[in-house]
C-alpha cells in the first residue's frame, strides 16, 4: 500500500471497466483471521485449529489437544510456532490459496512438502 505525503497531489484512481467486475470479489489469497478452522478431506474433519485474537493458536483431533503455540499472518502467508524447541516444533509458514465456491481454501507449507484443505467454521 502506498500513502501520499500530505500537500501533494495524488493520481486519480482507476475507474473499473464495469459494475459487475468491481462488485466481484477476486481475492489472490485467503487471509487468516482469528477464528477456528477445519482442516478437511471429502465429508471428514480431521483436525481442528482454533486462531486466537491474543496471537494463540490451539490445534485439536478427536476432542483432544494436540499442540497450540502462537501465529502470525502476513498476506497470504501464516506461519505457527508451536510452543517447545523440539526439531517437530519449529516454526512452520503456510501460503493460503484463494477462497474457493465452497467456502474453503488451500493451505501449502512454504517448502511445498505438505496442503491441506481448510473451511473457517461459522460463527456459533
């Protein structure tokens, strides 16, 4: 994003072509927000995260806690870092696709090595 310094004169924005490509919303990429995620395969749940607005994050499977630690999310990008120094709990950073007609998205580890498919619960 880019801010003008105040006294100078900005550049008038680009009008879009038409009404309905300006109502359309084409996000490049899904961007984490506190809430809980699904992480989903055709009609199963097979892990659940729940993203804290105090930067925690807690993962969950079969009503069970299964790590937590904190996160952050810059664009596309979300990285977690799970509490402890072991080699398994070392920071790892995710790339978000963008939001697909069913309300889910595609999340890939920055070395590509692992994705998931992710649906954001509905607010309770």
């Amino acid at each position: 994003m880019t801010l003008a310094a105040c006294g100078q004169a900005s550049e008038p924005e680009a009008q879009p072509e038409s009404t309905a490509q300006a109502e359309a919303p084409s996000p490049e990429f899904y961007t984490m927000d506190p809430v809980t995620f699904d992480i989903v395969g055709e009609n199963v749940v097979y892990a659940t995260t729940e993203l804290r607005e105090d930067g925690t994050y807690i993962d969950s499977a079969e009503g069970q806690e299964g790590g937590r630690g904190t996160w952050k999310a810059d664009g596309p990008e979300v990285c977690f870092d799970p509490e402890g120094d072991d080699e398994g709990q070392q920071e790892r950073c995710w790339t978000n696709s963008p939001m697909l007609p069913d309300g889910s998205f595609v999340t890939t580890r920055d070395d590509g090595s692992e994705s998931y498919t992710v649906k954001p619960r509905a607010a309770e």
